[in-house]
C-alpha cells in the first residue's frame, strides 16, 4: 500500500518527474526580511516621503502574501521566461514581417505576369491570322507556279 506524505505549508512536494527537478534548479525562494519604516522619514521632503511609504506598503503586502519568498521567486522565474521568449520574437519577427512583405509583393508581380500570359493568345490572335495568311499565300504562290 502506497503511503500519502503530506507536505508541509510551504514546501514543495518531491520532485518525482523530470519537469520538476527542473524547475527546482532554478526554485530558490529565500525568506523576505520583515519590513522596517526608514528611520529618517520625518526629516524626509515630501515626495521622498511618499515614495518611502509607498515602498513600505508594497514590502508589508508582499510580507503578508508570501513571506517565505515564493511570491518574489515566481515573480523572478516569469519574468526570466518572458525574457527568454521575447528575444527570439524581437529577433524573428522583423525578418518574418520582411519576408511575408516581399512574398506578398511577389505573389502581385506573379499574378500580373500569369494575367499578361493569359491575354498572350488573345493579343497574338490576329497576328496568327496574318502569319497563315501569308503562309497560305506563299504555299498557293508555290503550288499554283
């Protein structure tokens, strides 16, 4: 009989697939100190005030969300594979953007000369009747001499 472990708030199961012990390479959540007040915020100017409680309210939330580090370190491993995934979009797009531009160029040229081809018998139809006309006069010239 298989025994269930329960993990602990936390901790992470075990990693039992390849796909986890890849992600916990790169997992390392590290505690987040608690937040302190800068002890100089009254001698602070006003916008530096503000910033300064600003940033205390974001450290106290972000304490009260995760304060075992979790949330900083998914932060941190997203924006690492936003990262990774844009480069090669930033890269491969202006060439693919190009090459579709040209392609769709290509493809009005190509239509123009396939509708010039297919007007060829037509412009060349007249033509075709003077050329055996002259022929057929040259060949009754010859039989009729």
């Amino acid at each position: 009989m298989r025994q269930e472990r329960s993990n602990r708030p936390g901790e992470l199961p075990e990693p039992n697939g390849r796909r986890t012990r890849t992600l916990l390479v790169f997992w390392c959540p590290r505690e987040i100190a608690h937040p302190r007040v800068e002890p100089d915020l009254s001698r602070l100017g006003p916008v530096e005030r503000s910033a300064e409680v600003i940033r205390y309210s974001l450290c106290r939330a972000e304490y009260w969300i995760s304060p075992n580090g979790w949330l900083r370190e998914w932060f941190r491993i997203n924006i690492w594979f936003a990262v990774l995934l844009s480069i090669p979009a930033i890269l491969v797009a202006p060439v693919g953007s190009y090459l579709l531009e040209r392609m769709a160029a290509g493809s009005g040229l190509m239509t123009e000369v396939a509708q010039n081809l297919a007007q060829l018998p037509e412009a060349l139809r007249s033509g075709v009747v003077v050329v055996a006309v002259v022929a057929l006069i040259f060949v009754l010239k010859f039989v009729f001499r």
